[in-house]
C-alpha cells in the first residue's frame, strides 16, 4: 500500500506522468483532453454524448466499490486534486511557493489517507466530478483510501443530486479541499441547507485557496462557516482518534 501512495503522490506533483484507471480506457482520449482543457461537452450534469456514457460507467463503478464503514465522522473533500490535474501544471508550475504548498496539501491529505486507512476511524467522502473520478479518484476508491463519492456538476461543488447529503444528517462533517470561496464554498452551502449546522466544520490546512486570486494557496478563513468551526489538522486527527 505504501508503494502505492507514493506513485499516486510522485505522479502528481511532478505533472508528467499519466494517471489513469484502465476501467475508463475506452474513453482516455476524450477524458485526457477534457481534464486538460476543462471544455463541458456533456453539459454540467454530463447529460448527452460521450460525457453520459463515461458518467453511467462512473455510477457502475462507484457502486461496486462504495465501502462506508460505521462510523460518526465523515471527511468531505471537495474536487481534491483539480489544483494538481487540471490547474497546476498549465499555468502556475513555475510559480515556487504556489508548487510548494501544492505539494504540502498533497502530502498531508495522503497522510489523512494513510492513518485512516490503518486505522478504520471515519468515513472519507470525495465530491467529484465524473472527468476527475474516471481518471484518478476511483483507483483510490478501489484501493479504499477514499470510501465514498458524491458526483458534482461541472466545476461546481454542488451535488448532482443534493439529496446525498440526507444519508448524513446525524454525521459530523469535516471540510476539505478546493477551492474556498468557489467549488468547496459551493459543497458547504448546500450541506448546510441539509445537514445540521452544529455538526458542519472545516479542516484548515486541508482547505486550499484558488491560484488565480491568491499567490498563497493556504487559508485561515473558510467561506461558509464561523471561525470557531475551523479546526487544525491535529485537533481533527486527534478528535476522529486517528492520532
């Protein structure tokens, strides 16, 4: 398993080499392409050509390899990696601390990743597009680093059908990835309309800030929740006793 996180790891941050499930490969041309170029052929909720046969394969999938376990707690993770496979590497790889900190979030939330595949604490949940599932996110769900999959809409962390949010109304909810005020802005809001409030919380050196307005990808505020519900990493890990 080790062997595996640091392929996934190096493959990521060093943008050059091709990550891919084999169970898509039908359509590796047009998925290649569209995480490079992020261009919505499908339409936000992937409901015509291409777009729809790729998402009725992400559903199969996803299904068969679902593995929530019993657990209270739950980490979301909004569109974990569209900074590595579809941002970083066009326009801000030469950006130093940009890269730095992009490396820094990866290496953290592959030990999130790792602790808790070890231990078996909480339930890890990723809202993902149908593109970035097919390329990447569903090896992790096989693999049973990630346990979950909430599809989103395009470029957008709101849920095809915000109805999955009721299967956690009596769970707590811990936020990350990307970007604040955009998609994982996006993922709170609509959780919140659903989910208590008192059990929503956001994990701050988890949350990552967009490149296009910021040269800092960290964040200490997140947008959507009051500072009190922003926790550090450890105080998390500590409280789901991961640590």
């Amino acid at each position: 398993m080790v062997k595996v996180y640091e392929n996934l790891k190096n493959n990521l941050t060093n943008f050059n080499s091709v990550i891919f499930n084999s169970n898509f490969k039908k359509w590796e041309e047009h998925i290649n392409e569209n995480i490079k170029e992020r261009s919505p052929s499908g339409g936000n909720r992937y409901e015509k050509g291409i777009d729809k046969k790729i998402f009725n394969t992400c559903k199969k999938h996803y299904k068969k390899f679902k593995n929530t376990r019993n657990s209270e707690n739950v980490m979301m993770v909004t569109h974990p990696f569209y900074l590595h496979l579809s941002h970083l590497y066009k326009r801000f790889s030469e950006k130093k601390e940009i890269k730095k900190q992009a490396k820094e979030y990866l290496d953290t939330l592959f030990y999130v990743f790792d602790l808790n595949n070890k231990k078996n604490k909480i339930n890890i949940v990723a809202l993902e597009t149908v593109h970035h599932y097919a390329y990447l996110t569903s090896t992790l769900l096989e693999k049973g680093l990630i346990n979950d999959i909430i599809f989103t809409k395009y470029d957008s962390g709101a849920p095809l059908k915000t109805s999955r949010f009721d299967e956690f109304k009596k769970n707590r909810i811990f936020f990350a990835g990307g970007y604040n005020e955009r998609c994982l802005s996006n993922s709170i809001r609509q959780a919140k309309e659903i989910i208590p409030y008192k059990n929503v919380f956001g994990i701050r050196e988890l949350v990552l800030e967009s490149p296009e307005f910021s040269n800092n990808l960290k964040t200490y505020d997140i947008t959507g929740l009051e500072t009190s519900k922003v926790i550090d990493l450890e105080i998390f890990l500590r409280d789901v006793e991961l640590l």
